[in-house]
C-alpha cells in the first residue's frame, strides 16, 4: 500500500468536489488510513458513501470521528467475526488471500532491498505446496536427520542434485606416515582435552571490541619486531642492529618488519622494511636482486645484512627469517602413552552452496558413528554467511536457532559413540562475533553428561590432546598468505611463525583486534600437529618436525569436499630426543 499523505486524500476529494481546507482534519483521515490500512482512493469512498446516507453532512472533526465509531470500527469488528459467521464467505474469502498474498510480496520486496543482489529473481513462488508443514511441527522434530531437514530452514530448500551424486565417496586422497594396515579406529578411553594454558590464559568469553586506537596498534607491532627480533639476534648470533636509515660504506645488518611502499599488492620492486624505535622507527626502499632465494609477504620480521651508502636504499645480501618455538615438553613422567589416539578433523561448510539441507554433515556423523573416533574436533562454519540463500534473506528463522540444530544433532548423533567434541568457530559464523581473536560458542543448554564430553574452544587456540599438542585456527590464514606473499627460487616459506596470523594489514575480511592478537594470537610453542582448514587444495605435511595438515573443507561448493584422520602416540627415541607423535593420517572423500 502506498503511503497516504494529506496532499493525496485531498486530491481524492477534489474528485468528488469535496474541499477541505483544515489540516487537522487531513490529518485525521491519514491516521484512519493508517490504522485501519485503507488507501487514500478507498477511504474518500467510504465517506462519500458515509456523507450520502446522512443528510450530506459535512467533512469536520466530530462529523469524522462519528464517521470512525459507524464505519470504521464496524468493519474491523465484522473482519475478525465473519469468516466464523458468514456461511456465505467465498468472496470475502478470495479478497482475505489477495490482501495476504500482496502484503507478503511487498515484504518480500523489502527484505530484498537490504539483501545482496544476485543474478536472478530472489522471489519464490507463492503456491501452496503438496504436503505443507508448520514452523510448529517443524521446530517439534527429535531426530539428528528430521532436525537438518530441509523444511526447518527454508520453504524452497530441496537437497542438492551434485551432492547426492558425488563419486569417490571414502576415497582416500592424501596419506601421511605408516597408513599400512592402520586401523581407524577409536579405542582408548578417558582421553583428556583441554586448552594449553602458557604465560597467559586463554579466551574463555565474549569481549568488548570494535574500538581501538593506532597508538595501541602501534604499540603491538613494535613490541612483535622486539621479540621476534631478539629471537633472531640470538639464535644467529648476531652483535647488534644497525639503524635501517643511517649511511654507511660496511655491510651492516638490520632488523625490521616487511610491508609494501603502497595499498597495491606486494611485489619485488615494492618492498619496503620497516624498522623497530630502537632502529630509528624509519622505511627504507630494500633492493633484493642480489638475494638468490627470497619469501616475503607484508608483516613479516626479518633480519637482512646488506650494504645502504645513501641511507635511502637497501640492498639485500643475505636474509635471515624467522627461528621456531621450542616443541612442548612433558612434564608428567610418563614419557609414552600405551595407546594411539584416533582424531577426526573436519572443517565447515557442513551444507553445498545450493541448499540449506544439512546432508554432509549427517554423513560425517555417520562416519563418526562407524568409525568412532576417541576425538572430533569440527571447526566452522556451521551457519556460512557467504551461503547463498543466507545472503539472499531465504531462510525462516533466526540463525541462533539453526546453529543450535546443529549442535544438537552432532551431540545427538554421537552420543553413543562418547567421543570428545571440540567445536571451533569461524569469523563466517553469521551468529557469532566476527572478530579476531574469537571467542568460544556458547551452549548454556547443555546437560551434564554431555557437558563432559564437549570442549568449546576460541580461534586460534592450542590444545592439549592426552600430551599432543594441537595449533587450530579457522581463519584462512594460508590462502590469505599465498594471495600476499612474493617468493624467488622457492615456492613458498616453510617456516612456522610465532603467531596464528602474521599477516601485516590483514585482509578486509578479517577483523583484527591487536591488544586481544597480542594476548591470545600468539603461539606458546610449535605444535606437534597445526589445522590450517583453507580453500586451497589439502595436504598434509611435515615442516620442521610439525605435522600441518590442511583437511580441505566438508563441502566445495555444489559438491562434497574432505575430512581428515591422525592416529597419534606420544613417544620418545632411546635417547630420549622427541619423536613426532603423528603415526598416520590421511584426507578422506566424504
């Protein structure tokens, strides 16, 4: 309904040679429109109507207000009354859905106007289906499959066609270690999960953010080039750090952090380093084409010697990057565990592209049912915000609700297997805070038995794993990386920073808090084993003794993506040197 204004009942009006000149009066009738939802056209008739049957009486206030009591108030009284009333209802039956239908399509309009435009028509159809159900019935349904059906999301969600007819279904498709006769398995009971707690506690809860100054930004960058450069000093056994800027006619060596001389991307005649307050705090332009293997990408601390006799430019010689954290130790005494732990890795979206149907995640719970792992750690997205109908407005309930489907259905599902679950958010979460560090999910209707078995984790975190430790993010840090990064003779740095996201600025998607990066960002030490869930294809390697193993996401698309499986044990050499814990592990087809 168009929106109903003075000028346009008085245009109505002149029609019938009616004048009214007081605003008050205009104003009234547009406050019955409103109230009583009539356009301007239909309201002039019922008072032309109105003013016949009585004598002709005049538009005035108290005239309008007796219109209101006679007409008005009986129409509304007759609307709710006589669909139960009337037996001859058939017509007022056919005006009621027509009303309806229009009132959905101009909501339906609305909800457009704030969505994301796609190619084509976001409007569904208004039928009426074969066999309709309720929001009622719908939010009544039990069972892990009947909660993720389609009907609980949207009324146009069918199951995806490419899913269901995927092939390569349990294949196997990356293996690492002794997979030989391997038996996947879980066996070993009690297995103890908990966050690493270092130097500093881990994210526990929600946290204020969306404020903060460059200064403090600032602050945590200059104290990263500090750390890292101290580290560095150390370990290659450097004297000191000349000032980036200063003249000189010797080699001198330098500290500093990698950045770009503009917005655009980083390329090898870009490079600009970015000294430390003890250095000067200055930029210098850095010649690397005397360096016969590089890779740089912005915000990365490095250590170069070269030669700077005009202090306005830099030319490379030798690079030195960054230097590990030392493995974890255990302190417990018991130097090997009797049982290998089986672990399953999964990574969302747990839906195709092309529909709200949860059937991969129903099939990785089946594989947990069947295989019954001792551990699943299941990082987000669980409800994708770039999901196609999410973006369009399509779905019928609130998000929180359908998050909690899930969850409901994973701990339903694999309650008889007693697995522990580890549950990871993604900054694609649309429910929850969109912020870097993220807080854990919160589940505050869990039981205590299943409140026992669930571990509910922040991103990044290291865990803990029966004396295995385990770096986790959700964050793509590795795609985001390989779009940054520049690289000469190699492919790309196998080395393992200091930190979950090293990237300096980050990408527009991630939003980063740095006082919270600084506290709960940082690695406490290299894990024997980092998930780096990404869109680039899986893999699993071993860099400098840790296991990084990319388990690809459960769905690609339209299509069905990869899971991951580790068998680990702890154990140590006969002479007592650190053996990696990871015995096997593979990428598997869902």
């Amino acid at each position: 309904m168009a929106a109903v204004t003075g000028e346009s009942l008085k245009s109505e009006l002149e029609v019938f040679d009616i004048t009214c000149e007081d605003d008050f009066v205009l104003d009234k009738m547009v406050e019955q429109c409103i109230c009583y939802r009539l356009p301007a056209d239909k309201m002039v008739l019922e008072w032309v109507a109105y003013s016949s049957t009585n004598n002709g009486v005049k538009l005035q206030m108290h005239s309008l207000e007796q219109f209101q009591h006679d007409v008005l108030n009986k129409k509304t009284k007759y609307k709710k009354s006589d669909r139960r009333e009337d037996p001859h209802n058939r017509t007022r039956d056919i005006y009621s859905l027509q009303e309806l239908i229009k009132a959905e399509e101009e909501e339906e309009n609305l909800l457009d106007s704030y969505s994301t435009p796609a190619k084509g028509s976001q409007k569904r159809a208004l039928t009426t289906p074969e066999h309709p159900q309720s929001k009622r019935s719908a939010a009544l349904l039990t069972s892990p499959g009947l909660l993720l059906s389609p009907a609980s999301f949207s009324p146009s969600a069918t199951p995806s066609l490419k899913y269901s007819q995927r092939g390569g279904k349990g294949e196997v498709v990356v293996t690492f270690g002794a997979v030989q006769g391997t038996r996947w398995a879980g066996r070993k009971a009690g297995v103890q999960v908990e966050l690493y707690e270092g130097e500093e506690d881990p994210l526990h809860s929600s946290y204020k953010y969306m404020f903060q100054r460059l200064r403090d930004v600032r602050n945590v960058l200059t104290e990263k080039i500090e750390v890292l450069g101290e580290r560095l000093r150390s370990h290659f056994n450097i004297e000191e750090f000349s000032p980036v800027s200063l003249p000189a006619q010797d080699s001198i060596t330098v500290l500093g952090q990698i950045c770009c001389d503009s917005n655009g991307k980083l390329n090898a005649q870009s490079v600009l380093l970015e000294a430390g307050p003890d250095q000067g705090g200055q930029q210098v332009p850095v010649n690397l084409s005397e360096l016969k293997e590089y890779s740089l990408f912005p915000g990365q601390v490095v250590v170069m010697d070269g030669m700077n006799t005009t202090g306005r430019k830099l030319t490379a010689s030798k690079l030195y990057e960054g230097v590990p954290l030392p493995f974890y130790t255990n302190n417990s005494g018991t130097e090997a565990t009797e049982e290998p732990v089986n672990i399953l890795v999964a990574c969302g979206p747990y839906t195709p592209s092309d529909s709200l149907t949860f059937d991969p995640l129903l099939d990785l719970i089946h594989v947990i049912a069947r295989d019954r792992p001792d551990v699943c750690i299941l990082l987000g997205p669980f409800v994708d915000s770039k999901h196609e109908q999410i973006e369009k407005a399509q779905v019928t309930e609130t998000f929180e609700a359908i998050f909690s489907r899930c969850m409901e259905s994973i701990v339903d599902g694999t309650k008889s297997t007693g697995c522990q679950l580890v549950f990871v958010p993604s900054q694609r979460d649309i429910h929850h805070h969109c912020i870097y560090p993220q807080p854990p999910f919160t589940l505050p209707n869990l039981s205590k038995d299943q409140s026992q078995r669930i571990t509910l984790v922040p991103d990044p975190c290291t865990l803990l794993i029966d004396g295995v430790t385990f770096g986790i993010t959700s964050t793509d840090i590795l795609f985001h990386m390989g779009a940054e990064e520049i690289s000469c003779s190699c492919s790309t740095s196998d080395g393992i920073d200091a930190t979950f996201y090293p990237l300096y600025p980050p990408v527009e998607d991630v939003n980063m808090d740095y006082e919270k990066f600084q506290s709960f960002g940082q690695m406490p030490v290299t894990p024997d084993v980092l998930i780096l869930p990404s869109e680039l294809r899986y893999f699993i390697k071993d860099v400098i003794g840790c296991v990084c193993v990319n388990p690809g996401r459960l769905t690609k698309g339209h299509v069905g993506g990869t899971y991951s499986r580790l068998l680990l044990q702890r154990r140590s050499s006969e002479e007592g040197e650190r053996v990696s814990p990871c015995l096997a592990a593979q990428v598997v087809k869902i």
